[in-house]
C-alpha cells in the first residue's frame, strides 16, 4: 500500500495554501499547471486554518477540509494536509513552513503557490524575510488581476529576495471562491466551476445559506441582486443582511424588515454616476445639488426608489432604511439606526480606524454607535474633500444632544 506523505523521500514539493471556500477548478488548474511546469513531486493542499487575513470561520473548517480531499482525490499527485487547520490560535504561513521543513529531508525544495491577488500581500504577512528564505514562492496569473502589477510586485520582491520568486502563466479561470458562494446564495449553477464531488457536497450540506436566505422571495431578490452587483458588493450585501438580524434580534426590532432592509440597501450601488443621475430621473428621485455633484451618495435615495418600484417593498420603514443608510438623519428608526450601523460594522467589511470600537458601542448602545459612526464618516469625507450632506450634519447634532442627555 502507497504511504501518504512520504515527506523524507520528496525532492521537490510544492504547498498550495488557500482557504478553500470552496475549492474550484481555478485552485485545481493552478496547482497542476506548478506541478507539470516544475517537476514537482508532490503538491500539498494546506486549507487554512483561522487565517490572519480572512474572516474567521470555524464552523466550516472540516468542511473546507472535506471538499479539498474531495477535489483532489483523483490526482496521484496531490494530497491535503491538516497541518493548519489542527492549529490551535492563529495561523500563520511562516509555522506551516517551518513544520514543512521538519518533515523532509534537508536537500528539498519546497514551492508555495499563489494567486496574483496573494503575493501583493506577501510582505504584510507574518515574517516575510524568513518565509522567502525557505521557500520558493510560484506567482501564477489570475484573471481579473493585472499582469504589468503583478510583475511589477514580482520585480520588487526579487531584487530583495533574489532567485526566491518566480512567476508562472497559468490557463486562466475567472473563478473565485466568492463568487462560488454567491451563486449558491442567488441559487444559480455551479456546475462546472467546481468539481462534481464538491457541488454535491456544497448541496448536501446546504453550505452558504442561511434560513432567511432560502425563502422563496428572498431567493428571487438575491437572483437579482446577483446580476446586478459585483461579486464583493453581493457579499457585503448578504453580511448587512445578516448583521442586521443580529441587531435586530438584540433590540427587539423586526427580524423579517431588517433582514430585507439589509439585503436590498446597495440595490443601486453599482450602477455607474451616469447611469445613477439617468435612473434618478426615470423613477422621479429628486437630487439636490450635493447629490448631482457626488452621484454616488444618490445611490440610497436610488436604491430606496427601486425597492419600492422593482422589488416590490411596500413598508415605509424599509424603504426609509434604505433611503437613509448612507447620510443617516436626526430621529431615525430602529430600523434606520440598525441598517446604517450593521452596513458600518457588518464581518466583511475591511478593517479601518474606529471599525472596533463601533463594532463594541453597536451591541451595548445604538444611539451611541450611530453618534460615533456619524463623526467617523464626516471626518473621513471631509478628508478627502467631499461636500458634507446637510442630513449627516443634522443627524450628528440630533444624536450627540440625545447621547449627552442621557
Ligand atoms: P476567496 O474569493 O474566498 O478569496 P479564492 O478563490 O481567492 O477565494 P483562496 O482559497 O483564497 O480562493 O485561494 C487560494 C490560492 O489560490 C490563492 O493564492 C489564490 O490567489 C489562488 N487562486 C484562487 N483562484 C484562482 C484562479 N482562478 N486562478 C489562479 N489562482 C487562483
Ligand atoms: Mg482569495
């Protein structure tokens, strides 16, 4: 019988690290493309454990784990490690590494591949100095992400790190796990894009959707959420939704209504500004002269006007969510206060000043967090030089005297 991992006999090997949520045949065409191109013996799929730089999911953990195996199984010269995800804390590449460079014999190389998207990050990773020593790094092409960046990155990293990097091109698959989930949510096919075994596993496990996400009409809005923004919006989406039920559920408010308010609150956020002031028009949405300047901020005004005209959203708590999500103003609802807060601290947001501390007041004091929250967006448009919306500033006046007199 084969062993696995027989790690001391290897020459050549070459780690494959991603979070695999869900594997798909990007991740798959990749590694093989590495391991025919360099001779590489053996290629170790390393599903990561809490990752530094992603959302933590325990939860999914064995099940990133399982389909990884699943995906791979048919290839004699893939195999998985649990290295990572048996990790207990946080992980980093750095300790796989190192644990990597126990297990085989002195004389092995090991490869790591990544993605265009991962090597830009190479350095704010943990001990990056040590990590390109002891390993070679593969850059293989992704689409979507430039080739003239990505080897500009490559260019810098070299002349620090010398022979330590190379760059390799590899049949393009415009997949991403992002987008795998998306379409599980917005039940459309991912037939194809990952492998059989993996679909049913997905399907079985009824991984990615929630309860709320499978009601029928709220199945039908994310379809047409799905067509209508891009796959990070469709994800920011989905978290303001669930972030939303969240608040609602720890200040009594209606679970249902902040659910939808969540879903649909960036119904008009990708459209371009053209098409923004165009659509303004047609669905009779008045626009003041800070919007016709900044069509961007219209997007909630839009957005409220869509739901009510497109999506079918009869309350006028809902819609007024929607509306006032991104300028807020003074006396708002529950529900108001719960949509502009959890679009400010839903999980997929990426981290900036104050996120944490609004995370904090959001749970302990609403009021409080829509205050900060509102100083926090004032400040930071003022800094990049935008016109301040009148309903920001009234709504910051009516929230601090409501705080202060508490
Ligand atoms: P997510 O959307 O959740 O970030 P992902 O599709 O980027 O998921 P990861 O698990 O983050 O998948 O990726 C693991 C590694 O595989 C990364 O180095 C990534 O850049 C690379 N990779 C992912 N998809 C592709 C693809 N379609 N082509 C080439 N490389 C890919
Ligand atoms: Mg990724």
């Amino acid at each position: 019988m084969k062993q696995l991992s027989q790690y001391k006999n290897y020459k050549k090997i070459a780690v494959m690290g991603g979070t695999f949520n869900a594997i798909h045949m990007g991740h798959r065409v990749a590694a093989e493309a590495v391991r025919q191109e360099l001779d590489i013996e053996r290629v170790i799929f390393i599903p990561t454990g809490n990752a530094p730089h992603k959302e933590n999911d325990p939860m999914y953990n064995e099940h990133r784990y399982l389909m990884t195996v699943l995906a791979t199984v048919t290839n004699p010269d893939f195999e998985v490690s649990r290295m990572e995800i048996d990790r207990t804390g946080k992980s980093y590449t750095i300790d796989t590494i190192k644990e990597l460079r126990r297990k085989c014999s002195k004389e092995c190389e090991i490869y790591f591949i990544t993605g265009a998207d991962a090597i830009e990050q190479i350095l704010t990773w943990k001990d990056p100095d040590e990590l390109l020593s002891m390993c070679r790094f593969v850059a293989v092409t992704r689409p979507g992400y430039n080739r003239t960046k990505l080897e500009k990155a490559i260019d810098t990293l070299k002349q620090k790190y010398k022979g330590n990097i190379e760059f390799l091109e590899v049949p393009a698959l415009s997949i991403s796990s992002t987008d795998i989930r998306n379409r599980v949510i917005a039940d459309k096919t991912i037939k194809y894009l990952v492998p059989e075994t993996v679909e049913n596993y997905i399907l079985k496990f009824g991984l990615y959707t929630t309860e709320y996400s499978q009601a029928p009409y709220i199945n039908d809005i994310n379809k047409r959420l799905h067509n209508v923004l891009t796959p990070k919006r469709f994800r920011h989406t989905q978290g303001v939704a669930e972030e939303a039920v969240r608040l609602a559920q720890r200040y009594n408010g209606d679970i249902d209504k902040a659910y939808l308010a969540g879903l649909l609150h960036d119904c008009a956020k990708c459209y371009t500004d053209e098409e923004k002031l165009r659509m303004c028009e047609e669905y009779n949405v008045p626009l003041d002269k800070i919007l016709k300047k900044q069509p961007d901020l219209a997007h909630s005004f839009l957005g409220a006007a869509l739901a009510k005209a497109e999506y079918g959203i009869k309350d006028e708590d809902i819609i007024n969510a929607i509306c006032y999500h991104t300028t807020g103003r003074a006396d708002m609802s529950l529900l108001e206060k719960i949509i502009y807060i959890a679009d400010y601290i839903e999980p997929n947001r990426e981290s900036f000043p104050g996120l944490e501390k609004i995370r904090e007041l959001a749970y302990t004091d609403i009021d409080k967090a829509v205050e900060y929250a509102l100083h926090n967006t004032i400040d930071y448009n003022k800094e990049k030089n935008r016109i301040i919306h009148p309903l920001s500033i009234t709504a910051l006046e009516y929230y601090r005297e409501e705080n202060n007199e508490k």
